[in-house]
C-alpha cells in the first residue's frame, strides 16, 4: 500500500520521481522541482488532483509546455496509484487516481486517529505573540478574537511540526499604566469612605473598585499621606498584578494557554535592554541624530522640528524614520518594541508571529523593518491583524457592559453563548475581515449556525454506532476497540460516488493542516469542518427521514455495514481532530 498519510504529497513525490526518471534517461536535463505543486484542480471534472509542472519548468527544460507535459504524463501513466493523467491547455496535468488509493487514504486516517495529518517531526522554534492587551481593564470581544485566533494559530503549528512558544507581552510600562493607577487610587479613596469624581481620561469602570478595597484592607489610610511619587508605584504594582490575574482568568475561561508573560517594564529595569539594543543599532550604523520633515498633511503646531536619535527604517523598507527617544528623554514605544523583538530573536526565535488588533496595521512597516535590523535579516516577522468584531443580538448592536464603562467584556459574552460558540464563530471568518458576532444566531440548532453544525455531525456519528449496534452487536462501545475493528472493514464496498466523495475529503485533511499551518491561517480548518459535516450530513440524509441510518448505513449485507461504519469512524476522526484543533469540543450527543 502506498502512504497515505498524505496523498497530495506522495503524488508529488510521484511527480519528482518521473522528473529524475527523465533525467536519468537523459531526455530532460536535471530540474530544480522546488516550485512544482500538487493541488486539487478548479474544476473537480477535470480529476482528482493537478500539477504545475510542465508550466514552471519549460523554461529550465528547454521544452515548450505541452510537450513537457506529455513527457511528465507519459512516466505517471504507469504509476500503481494514478488511472488516468491528462494533459489541458497549454500544459496543465489533471491526474485521476484509483479508487483504492482513496480506501487506503480512509484506513489511515482510521488506523492513525487523532494523529491523522500530524507533522511528528521537531521543526523550527517560532513565537506567537498574542492577546498582549493592555493590564488597564478586563478583556474585551475584540481581545477575545485575538487570543482565540492566536491560540488556534499556534495549535495548529504545533500539529504542523513547529516548536512553538506562546506569548504575552504585558504593556506594564508607559502614561497608560500610570493611568491606571491614579484611577485605581481613586477607588481606593472611595473605599475609603470618600466621595469620588472620575475625571475625563480616567478608567470609569466598575472592575476598579476591587482594587481600591485591596489597596485600603492593605495599607489603610496610608496612602494618603503619601505624595504621589511615592503612591504611584505602589498602587500601580497592585493594579496591574490584580488585572492581569482578571485577565488570566479571562483567558481562562476561554481555554486559550500561553507559557511566557513578557513584562515590557523588564526591558528597563534589568540592565536597560532598550538603551543597549539602542547602542547596538547606533554600532552598526542603524541609529543616528538628525531631524525628521513635517508629516504629510499634518498641522505644523503638531510637529516638533528638533534634532533626535532616529531609526533608520528607510533602509529596511519603510516609509520613514523612526524617532527613538522622546524630548523629555524617555524612551518612544518603538524602542521598547525593537528591544523586546531582539529579546525574542536572542532567546532563539527566527520565526515570530505577532497578532495585532485593527488599529495597529500601521505600525507593520516599521516594527518588520526593526527586527530585519536588530536579526541582520535572520529573523522573520509575520503580523496578523485582527479585524474589529461587532456584537449584536438579533441584528441589533448589544449595549455596553456597566461593569467595564465603555464595552462588553469577553466573560460576558462567554456566560452567555458558551465557549465553544465563541472559539469557532471567531474563527469561521478570515482574520484580517471585520466579524459580525450575533449573539442569538450562534446558539440556533441549525445549519445556518456553523458551530452548532459541525457538532452535530460529530454527535450524529455517534447516534448511527449506537443504533448500529442493534443489528451489528459485535461493534464494539469503547472507541479504541471500535477503531481497530472498523480498521479492518472491506472498504472495496465503498463504490457509491458520495461516499468516494466523503473519503477524498477525508483524504484532503493533511494537505490542509499543512497549507493552513504555512499560511497562518486557522480559519481555513473551520471551512473545511463545514465543508466535510454539509457532505455527511448530505450522506446520512439519503436513507428518509424515518430512521435514515437503518435505511442507508445499515445495510443486509454485513460487509458493506462495516465499510460504511468506518467511513463514519473518518468523518468522526478528522472532525475531531479539526474541532481540538480549533479548541472546540467534539461532543458524542447532543440534545
């Protein structure tokens, strides 16, 4: 039997063998193979899979396109695994491969169960920043979009074979945190017995008055007979320990892990990281004094024309320079941020991956730009925007949460519609797009609710080997031994043309781990576990209304019984895999 672990890359695998075999023989010279692929064709008449090759080699071949083509197809024909190979167009090779091959594909994913389309290989270290939402309040949808996309990222690579570390920069240093502290005071105040005003530019919500009563149970009046230079550092430390424990809780809730909180005040207090990547950069000739022209389009009395200690981004792609110091000598955000992605490429990561909110798209060039400069081009950066969400109930904007002042935390939301609700649904739309998020439609039972469908069809697996069992008692209940005796069914059986479509999608999952693993790209797993619940439930649906798995899958003959109770063992292997994937639960019954 060939692999089939994954049969889009042993068919590539196929491709490259016939290419050396040409060369071998000396009909085609040597060709570099790297940018050859094999992909489902546009058109699914046109077979079950395509390659580029004759189109990406001619050149190198000397060969016009289809004439390449027909020396490729000429060595595939005798492949043990493909039917038919035909040539299109100018040179596209459509292949068709024998239905046994799809058998074998369904009897792996069987046989190897949740590690069907894992990458078991130790690849390279990459970090996932995500979330890293400033410790000034609890957490919000939109954060909630963040840590579940970035959570889901990283499980993903994780499955891909990447070594990944998952991280959280705290944002514990700067005017907002200092923000935050004097409006924490001010509920220490009010815990106090004071009568309290929140000014303009203070945080109103309620979540504060928790650690104004610490503050007080801890230092009683104290405080208050502090000057601010001395109160401020105290008060902050205990805001921000208090709502970074919210926020961990927060997160929590919504079963997203990370392993690393990077303190971003750490830069300065142990040993001034920033001022030495800043020597550093100045070293290599990266950092300079000079003086920046007026924005484009800008007000002259909002620019400030004075000599400065520059970044030069320009040489690193972006659009301007980038001032590292501010004119009362303090250090801008942009120097903290090249010192903490040094920090990362230093602690081993060539590979990062930042996810950031809809409002920091155009601060991309410049932060790409520092880490070419502080990895001399070793490190690669990739950032992920993460669109706005819009929460609605019925169509309808839901209002802001009293609790937080001015918007809806994401424990709110997760009391309300559950976890698994909010994980997928944040998912089921690409990233870098705004989200409708409507709180009543994600609870529908129904297909137009992506999340509840899916589980569904994992649930509704469940139910036909249940009901199986009453004309087929050896089935066994414990799954382990329920796969190894579906492992050994007669999948010949399986002739019908949508049950040869259930099991290339089946087949097709490895390929996708892998794409959406380089892409970065989790929402492309929750398309596919619609896609593959729509075709089962389609399946299941032919037998009638009335007992439809006793109409199709239950069958007289016992052999085509069992083959079609391990095609559901595939349905129920990959949607597992897909919803842990997504951090979504797989349940055996639903009601």
């Amino acid at each position: 039997m060939a692999d089939t672990s994954n049969i889009f890359a042993t068919v590539l695998d196929r491709v490259h063998a016939a290419l050396r075999a040409l060369a071998a023989s000396g009909t085609l010279p040597a060709l570099d193979a790297s940018r050859v692929v094999v992909e489902p064709p546009r058109d699914v008449t046109h077979g079950d899979m395509a390659t580029n090759a004759a189109m990406v080699l001619t050149k190198e071949a000397g060969r016009k396109p289809r004439e390449l083509a027909e020396l490729i197809a000429e060595k595939l024909r005798a492949d043990e695994l493909i039917a038919t190979v035909d040539v299109a167009g100018p040179g596209f090779i459509n292949l068709t491969l024998k239905p046994n091959v799809w058998a074998d594909a369904l009897r792996t994913a069987i046989t190897a169960g949740a590690d069907y389309g894992r990458n078991t290989g130790k690849g390279e270290p990459v970090n996932v920043e995500y979330v890293s939402a400033n410790p000034t309040g609890p957490m919000h949808v939109g954060h909630g979009r963040g840590a579940v996309f970035g959570d889901a990222l990283a499980n993903l690579l994780e499955y891909a074979g990447r070594n990944v570390t998952r991280e959280y920069y705290i944002n514990d240093a700067g005017a907002q945190v200092d923000v935050l502290a004097r409006s924490a005071y001010l509920r220490y105040r009010e815990a106090l017995g004071e009568t309290i005003t929140i000014p303009e530019g203070f945080y109103p919500g309620d979540y504060l008055k928790p650690v104004g009563e610490a503050l007080a149970a801890e230092h009683g009046a104290a405080l208050n007979q502090m000057p601010e230079e001395k109160w401020l550092p105290i008060v902050r430390a205990k805001a921000i320990d208090m709502m970074m424990a919210s926020i961990r809780g927060d997160l929590a809730v919504l079963n997203v892990k990370q392993e690393v909180f990077f303190s971003e005040r750490s830069l300065t207090e142990n040993g001034d990281q920033v001022r030495a990547t800043i020597e550093w950069l100045r070293q290599q000739g990266h950092v300079y004094q000079g003086r920046l022209p007026p924005p484009k389009g800008a007000p002259i009395e909002d620019w400030e024309d004075r000599e400065q200690t520059l970044f030069r981004a320009t040489a690193f792609g972006d659009d301007v320079d980038r001032p590292l110091m501010k004119s009362d000598g303090s250090y801008t955000y942009f120097a903290s941020d090249i010192a903490y992605h040094k920090s990362k490429f230093d602690r081993g990561f060539h590979a990062m991956i930042d996810v950031w909110g809809a409002d920091h798209g155009g601060y991309i060039k410049r932060i790409q730009a520092a880490v070419k400069a502080v990895t001399g081009g070793r490190g690669e950066l990739d950032v992920k925007i993460v669109q706005l969400v819009r929460l609605l109930r019925a169509g309808e904007p839901v209002k802001m949460s009293k609790r937080a002042g001015d918007f809806v935390t994401l424990r709110e939301v997760v009391d309300e519609v559950g976890r698994d609700a909010v994980r997928f649904m944040m998912l089921y739309r690409k990233n870098d797009a705004v989200l409708d998020f409507d709180l009543a439609k994600v609870i529908e039972q129904s297909r137009e609710n992506p999340v509840f469908y899916v589980q569904y069809g994992h649930a509704r697996a469940y139910s036909i080997f249940r009901n199986a069992r009453d004309v087929l008692p050896d089935l066994p209940e414990e799954a382990a031994a329920r796969v190894a005796y579906l492992a050994k069914a007669p999948l010949e059986f399986l002739v019908d043309a949508a049950e040869l479509a259930l099991m290339k999608k089946i087949a097709a999952y490895p390929r996708l781990i892998e794409a959406a693993a380089a892409a970065h790209e989790p929402h492309r797993v929750a398309f596919y576990l619609y896609e593959l619940a729509s075709e089962f439930h389609a399946h299941w649906t032919r037998g009638g209304k009335e007992s439809p798995h006793l109409r199709f899958i239950i069958q007289s003959d016992p052999r085509l019984t069992v083959a079609r109770l391990a095609l559901v063992q595939g349905v129920v292997t990959v949607l597992a895999s897909g919803l842990n994937l997504l951090g979504v639960g797989a349940p055996e019954e639903m009601r």
